[in-house]
C-alpha cells in the first residue's frame, strides 16, 4: 500500500467511452441503456453524439448528409473535424467535473468514413491530432451484410451496401489493440451485458485518477 500525501490527491474524473460501429449496428440502443445503467449506479452521466448537428457546422454536414447540398470529400471531413473541436473544451471540462460522456461516434468515424471514400489515412487524421483520447473505445462488430437485413437503411448518403463494405475495412485497419470489439450479432441483453462491464471498469479508471491523453501523437 502506498501512503499518500494530501498534496498527492488523485484528480477524479469522468470517462469518456466512444461506441463506433456501421450505421444500424446497435449503438443508439445501447447508449440509452448504458445512461440508466451508470446513473442508477451513482454516475453523472451524459450521451453526446457526433456529428453534433445543433450547431452551425453541424448544420452544414446535416445538409449534406441528407443530400440538400454537395461539398468536396476534403471539406467535409474538415467540418466533422471542426464539429469535434468546437466541442473539445466542453467535453475537456464536463469530465474535469466527473461526468462521464458516452459518445456515439468520434473521430474514429471521421477517419473510417472519409478513407473509405479514397483519402489518405494519415490526411484524415492530421486535424484529430490533439483532440481528447477516449478513455474506451468500445466497436460493435457486425457485418454490413447483416445490418442490411436488420431493417435497411435509411435515405441518408452514406446508408449503402457497397459504401459500408469499405467502411467496415477501414475501422478494421484503424483498429488496434486497445478496442473493445463487441459482437453486434448477439443478443441485446448480452451486448448490454458486455458493454456495462467495459464501461464500469473504465468509469472506475478515471475515478482513481488516470490522466488524459491526446489523439494521435
Ligand atoms: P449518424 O447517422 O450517426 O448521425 O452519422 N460520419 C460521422 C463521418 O463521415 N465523419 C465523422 O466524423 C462522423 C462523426 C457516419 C452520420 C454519418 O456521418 C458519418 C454516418
């Protein structure tokens, strides 16, 4: 055991847990349910999403996204880049304060979705760099063939087939060994299960004081 002095006071925060996965793949669902399960258990808890399309960026991809405009592949990323930085010191102090953030999608997407449309990985990655470390990544894994059958999708730009075939690739290339890969085949109760034990020990992690870090360095 080590003694500790009160100026060594560990700085307690909020975790922030990132859900990626294809469109349909279960993450929305789950997010609810991780909400009441943390605060039931005593967390402050709050779910954000990405693209956040309440501000004027956000405003920006929305349209695009729903095909009312057209913009360059480069230019897109930037602004769901810019939609991430525009909240970055919220988010920085929301979990100074010991809430913990689950996030539908993060840069991950940013990178996954815009390389599979042709760009250079490390181009789209070059304006995460700086961007706040998730605490827990945390993928739900099911094949885009699979999701097609759940429902179909809707009419947004990116919900097809061949597109989410290669987006798949590209979270499996930007993977590593730190994800928490979850099967999205199974069970609703047994995703939950799973998720609600990788995010209790990762909100207890950052309770006991683990230090931020930054994307991509
Ligand atoms: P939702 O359907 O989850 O609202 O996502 N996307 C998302 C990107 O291309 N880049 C990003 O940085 C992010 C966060 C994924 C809308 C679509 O936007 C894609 C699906």
């Amino acid at each position: 055991q080590i003694h500790m002095a009160s100026s060594d006071k560990i700085d307690s925060r909020g975790a922030l847990i990132v859900l990626e996965g294809l469109d349909r793949c279960g993450k929305t669902s789950q997010y609810a349910r991780l909400q009441s399960y943390l605060e039931e258990s005593g967390n402050a808890v709050e779910l954000w999403r990405f693209p956040d399309r309440n501000t004027g960026v956000g405003q920006m991809i929305s349209s695009y996204l729903v095909n009312q405009t057209n913009l360059d592949d480069r230019a897109v990323h930037l602004l769901f880049s810019a939609n991430r930085w525009e909240k970055r010191s919220l988010m920085e102090s929301k979990l100074r304060s010991g809430t913990t953030l689950i996030v539908d999608r993060y840069s991950f997407s940013g990178v996954a979705f815009s390389s599979a449309k042709g760009l250079d990985v490390e181009w789209c990655k070059a304006p995460e760099v700086g961007l706040l470390d998730p605490d827990a990544v945390i993928y739900l894994d099911i094949s885009p063939e699979k999701v097609v059958e759940r429902g179909g999708y809707g009419g947004e730009r990116y919900e097809k087939l061949e597109f989410q075939k290669t987006v798949a690739q590209s979270y499996k290339a930007l993977s590593d060994s730190t994800w928490k890969i979850v099967d999205g085949t199974l069970s609703i109760e047994d995703v939950e299960k799973q998720l609600r034990q990788i995010v209790m020990e990762c909100v207890q992690q950052c309770q006991n004081g683990k230090p931020f870090s930054q994307l991509w360095r």
